[in-house]
C-alpha cells in the first residue's frame, strides 16, 4: 500500500518530483540549491529511501562514487499523486 501524498513530508516530495531519472546525490543537490550534504542526506535522501519511493543502482555499496537514485514503483505512484493535486 502506498502512504498518500499527504503524509509525506515536503522534502520527500520535492525530492520525488524533482528526481525524474537516475541521478547522483550531487545532482539531486544541486538541482534543489541544497549545500550540506548531511542535511540533504537526513532529511530528503534517507526518508525517501526508507518509504521505499526512492532506490539506489547500487544498493550493496551505498556509498560508491557511482551511485545513482532513481525513483520506485511506489516512488513513481506518489509523483503522480503530486502531480495531480496542482
């Protein structure tokens, strides 16, 4: 089951509408003017993750300088509800 847009939290759906192919963390950071790495990595990247909207090409090595995130399935249906509601 998939939690409804709603309950999500605004820096999880900025980054689930922003993410819209495979990107490094650097993009993603710099896509949304964000500096600190630790901040963007607690607050956006890691609840994404969690949730299960977001998954990594290399999950057995997180930390690879090659790691790209990408949105699920899941990550795929709350987009479209976010989308939907403007």
């Amino acid at each position: 089951m998939v939690l409804p847009a709603s309950q999500v939290t605004p820096q999880v759906k900025l980054l689930i509408v922003t993410l819209t192919d495979d990107r490094s963390r650097k993009e993603l950071q710099s896509q949304l003017n964000l500096s600190d790495r630790e901040y963007f990595r607690l607050h956006f990247l890691q609840p994404a993750i969690e949730l299960g909207f977001i998954g990594m090409t290399i999950p057995n090595k997180p930390k690879s300088s090659n790691q790209k995130y990408f949105l699920t399935e899941m990550g795929k249906e709350i987009r479209n509800q976010l989308l939907n509601e403007t």
